[in-house]
C-alpha cells in the first residue's frame, strides 16, 4: 500500500512539472521560428543567389534569389534581424502569391535598400503602398525589422522607429514570404551589380 502511495505522490509531481514547462512558440507568447541560424528546414529557394550559412546567419554576396517560404501566411507579425552592405538590394516579401516567382507585382515588398535611386521606397518602406520619409540607414550594423500585415492595413518598425503606419492596401490577402538577395545599380554599361552583402540571422512569426 504505502509502495502505491509513493507511486501516486510521483505522478502527482510530474504531472505538476509538466503544466510548469510551456515550450517555445505556444500560449506564452505565439511566435513561431523559421529560421533560428541552424538550417533553412522552413524555406525553398529560388534564383540563383547563393545562400549558404555562415556563422549562425544565412548569407549571399552574389546573384538574384530568394528563400520562400514552404508554408502561407494570412495576418501575421514577422521579426526579423539582417544586416547589408551599403550598395547591398534586400527586402522582405510579404505575402508572395506566387512562390515560384517573387516579385513587386505579386507580393508586397518590405524593402532593404539603402542605395535605392528613389529613397522614399528605400529600406524602411513598403514598395508603391507605403513610403518612408526620411529614409532611414541600416548597412555595417545588425537590424531589426518588425512587420504586421493585418487584413489590409501594414506597419513597419526598424529598430523600434515606426517607419510606415498604417498603410492601406488589399491586392494580397495571404501568400508565403521571402527574402532576398538581389541585384543592385547599375554600372556604366547597364549591368546591375550583384555586389553586396546580405545576411539575415533570426525570423520569426506570430500569426494574428
């Protein structure tokens, strides 16, 4: 009997231990990793940048592409840490309705360029829905971008500095979401250079 009793108190314990544990991504606080530095599990890619992990980071220098996403997502917050060059064309594309080909006309472009011709799309904005003014630098240093996609309503914060408020849009209602290395300027003779640096070393996701 008294073997039984110590038995129950065991299970008592445990069962006490485990509603003390609450694993990542649960009830606490909802976001979900898609990529933590380890692997890219949770993306395809297309193009041919050439990604590659390097130092807990996800890294291209070179060539046009994109990781997307394998699954789709409707509103949502992403939080996401990247770092570029200076002449280095990034962005992150939300709500990608085709996943086989990214682009400004089938997905809403959350952009990384401090470069870019017409800042008021530079790094910061939302590419022909929301702009920003003035545009902020993000090159040589670690950023964080926090964005929310709600219905048809778009926030952007860089670094804890609200860069797009509220803007309106109601083309893409879902999709997957990629980001990217891109091309850059063009030289002389009309070649845009695949100069540049991007790295992105944390995403994260919270459905809404």
């Amino acid at each position: 009997m008294k073997r039984w009793s110590a038995f129950g108190v065991a299970l008592l314990v445990a069962g006490f231990a485990a509603f003390s544990y609450t694993p990542r991504a649960s009830a606490d606080d909802g976001w979900i990793t898609l990529f933590d530095g380890k692997n890219l599990d949770n993306f395809n890619m297309i193009g041919d940048a050439n990604w590659r992990i390097e130092d807990g980071a996800v890294v291209a220098d070179k060539g046009n592409g994109f990781l997307v996403t394998k699954n789709t997502y409707t509103d949502y917050q992403i939080r996401a840490e990247f770092w570029i060059d200076s002449d280095a064309n990034s962005g992150i594309f939300i709500r990608c309705t085709d996943p086989g080909k990214v682009t400004g006309a089938t997905a809403y472009e959350v952009n990384i360029w401090d470069a870019r011709p017409d800042p008021s799309y530079g790094t910061g904005a939302i590419v022909n829905v929301g702009k920003v003014d003035p545009m902020p630098k993000s090159a040589g240093k670690w950023n964080v971008y926090e964005i929310t996609a709600k219905g048809s309503t778009f926030t952007v914060t860089l670094n804890g500095q609200k860069t797009v408020d509220g803007a309106q849009d109601g083309k893409f209602a879902s999709g997957r979401i990629a980001l990217q290395h891109g091309l850059g300027l063009k030289d002389d003779k009309g070649v845009e250079s695949d100069k540049g640096v991007v790295k992105f070393r944390k995403v994260e996701i919270k459905p809404l």
